[in-house]
C-alpha cells in the first residue's frame, strides 16, 4: 500500500509541472483561441532564468542568499518570460488574430529562432541586438516627423529596422573576433540546476516518502493556480479579459482598451510558462529543447479539459500526470503484481515514458471521440476575432 501513494505521490507532483505548463496556456489559448506553439519555449526562458540567477547567488556578495535563490527566480522567471510573450504578441500574433493557421506557423517558426537563440547567444550577439533594437526603435524618434506621414511611410519602417539590422549584424561580427566575447552562454549542451539545500531532502509521512522538491512543485502549482483564479475573477483587468472573451465588439463599444486586454493576457500567460520553467529545473537539467518535451501535453492538457476552463486544466493536467507516471514508470506492475497476464504483457508494453505517452494519447483521442468539448465543455461565446 505505502507503494501505491508513493506512486501516487509522484504522479500527482508530475501532474503539478502539467498544471503550471498549461495553465500559462488555458489563459492564451482557451481565452484568446490563439495557437501559441512558441509556449514551451517561454517555459525553456524561465528555466534559463533560473539557471542565472543560482549562478549569480552561487558566488559574490549574494552567496549567503543561495538557499532562498528559487524564490527569487520565480518573479524575474514570471517577468522574463511575460515579457518576451508581450514582444511576441505586439509584433506577431496582434496581425494575426482570427487566422489559426497563419498564428501556429508563426509562433513555430518563433519557437525555433528561440531555441536556436540560446544556443548561439554571446555577449557579442547580445550587444549587437541590443544596439540593433534600440537604434529600430529610436531612429523615428528623432527624425522628422513629416517623414512618417508620406505613403511611403510603411516602406521607411522596414528600410529603417533593415538598417538597423545590419549595423547590429556588423557591431556582433566585429565584437566577434575577440575570443572572451564570442563565447556561448549557454550552448546547446543540457545544463544542471542545484536546487537549495532545504530542498534536496525528503519528509517521510505515513510510510511514503515525498521529496521536499516536489512538495515545493505541488506547493507553486496550488498558489499560482489561486492567484490566477482571483486575478480572472476578482480584479478589474480580469473582469475586462473575460468580457472581451465572451463578446468583443460590445466590449470595445463600452471602452474596455481591447489590444491592451489581449496584451496583458498574452504577458500573464507567458509569465506562467516562465514560472513552469522555474518548477521543471528541480526535476531534471536544462536545455534548449526543454519546451518541446512538454507543449504537446500542455495542448492535450487544454483540449481535454475544456477550452478556457481552469478547473478542466487542473483535472485533465493531474489526470494525465498520474496516469503517464503509473504506467511509465513500471510501477503498476509492483502495485498489482496479479493482475491477468493480457494486461500484464500490455502495461508490459507501455512501460516506458515515451510508450505512456502514446497510451495517453489514444485515450484521449477515443474519450474526445464521445465529449469534443472536453470534460468541462465551454459556455456562452468564444473570443471573436
């Protein structure tokens, strides 16, 4: 028996990482209907947070704060990543709204730039982009402003950020050729993230052994599925994000600032992937390809439980998270050592994380087959386009 809750017990804290990986998402996509395949890459960005700030704690005149660095990178991984998911929505997904396909091939191709990105960045990199957009951004406000009010305004906006490209391409390959500054940060190589000393142990309770990491997981999932539940409900701005949702065009006729409701919706849901980046690092290392491992789920996650429905986000995550780690795990086989030899030979089978996965995924294809909605289907009005 001590097996199975400690099966159990893991399941759930697997289940927790889905909650918070697909919360940030059930607010994008079950709120907006917006494809945001780029979300597991703002889950790679907190993760790559967090790896900095535990260096940056690990020695100088932070070092006596190392055990509380977690909590510190929680906000800057929430920030981080809301911040990057800002940038992505007013420079792409606002042009694209009402168009699905266009938007999941946009934030795909964004999710490779974003990999690939914390491959190859270095100082030299950084300062060229960081010179690259300030010079973008700055050169129509000290030009003439008549030069902005011809037809041919549109054209000078490209001409001016294509220039400022280059001169950013031109600044990293001069800086490039000193060594010290041409350097990988990260590089494509997985990295270890040390979690702090008060979470490297476990509580034994009743005969089951919990790490205190995963507590810490469980712990995060439960506050920030709270705060975002007040935030929707409770606050102003949350009240406006679901008026727009249920009927845009009135909500805009009675002053609600439509494009700054779907930019702060964009900000929290890409804060709450960060956060989930924050989570993953105190269970494996990190890499560039983290994001990829858990978008898929994070969909079948939103699907399964309802578009736009926290309380089918929370369900649906725990339900896959434990299901997934029972069978993957093998550890049905020790639970129910007699169950019948068929079942034996097809858990057999399925007893590998990759094979849970498929299993996972056919039930949920054959459970849609009958509730296409999910198990909390929608009410009233999805967000118009």
């Amino acid at each position: 028996m001590d097996l199975l809750y400690e099966t159990l017990f893991n399941g759930l804290a697997i289940g927790s990482v889905l909650v918070l990986a697909a919360l940030g998402l059930a607010v994008v996509f079950g709120l907006m209907g917006v494809i945001n395949m780029a979300h597991g890459e703002l889950m790679m960005l907190g993760a790559y947070t967090t790896y900095v700030v535990q260096n940056l704690f690990k020695e100088g005149p932070l070092e006596a704060l190392f055990p509380i660095y977690i909590l510190v990178a929680i906000p800057l991984a929430f920030l981080v990543s809301g911040l990057a998911g800002l940038l992505l929505e007013k420079t792409v997904i606002r042009r694209l709204y009402g168009r699905p396909l266009e938007t999941l091939l946009a934030t795909w191709g964004v999710s490779l730039i974003l990999q690939q990105f914390v491959r190859s960045v270095s100082s030299a990199f950084m300062v060229g982009l960081l010179l690259a957009v300030a010079l973008g951004v700055l050169f129509p406000l000290f030009s003439p402003k008549g030069l902005w009010q011809q037809r041919w305004t549109p054209i000078l906006g490209v001409m001016s950020w294509l220039v400022a490209g280059l001169i950013g391409v031109a600044t990293a390959s001069a800086l490039g050729a000193n060594r010290a500054l041409d350097q990988p940060w990260f590089s494509a190589r997985n990295l270890e993230v040390s979690a702090p000393g008060w979470l490297r142990g476990a509580i034994d309770f009743g005969g089951v052994t919990m790490p205190t990491a995963r507590l810490f997981i469980i712990a995060l999932s439960l506050l920030a599925l709270l705060a975002v539940n007040w935030f929707l409900q409770k606050s102003v701005w949350g009240i406006r994000i679901r008026a727009v949702t249920q009927n845009r065009p009135m909500s805009d006729c009675l002053g609600i600032p439509t494009q700054t409701v779907d930019a702060l919706t964009f900000l929290v849901g890409s804060g709450l992937a960060g956060v989930a980046g924050v989570a993953v690092t105190l269970l494996g290392s990190v890499g560039p390809n983290l994001g990829g491992n858990y978008i898929v789920d994070c969909f079948m996650v939103v699907v399964l439980g309802g578009v736009g429905k926290l309380l089918g986000t929370v369900v649906a995550a725990l339900s896959i998270g434990v299901l997934s780690y029972v069978i993957g795990s093998g550890s049905l086989l020790l639970v129910w050592p007699g169950m019948p030899a068929g079942m034996n030979e097809l858990i057999t089978f399925f007893a590998t994380t990759s094979m849970a996965k498929v299993l996972v995924f056919i039930l949920i294809v054959v459970f849609l087959q009958f509730k296409p909605a999910g198990l909390f289907p929608p009410k009233g009005r999805l967000v118009e386009a």
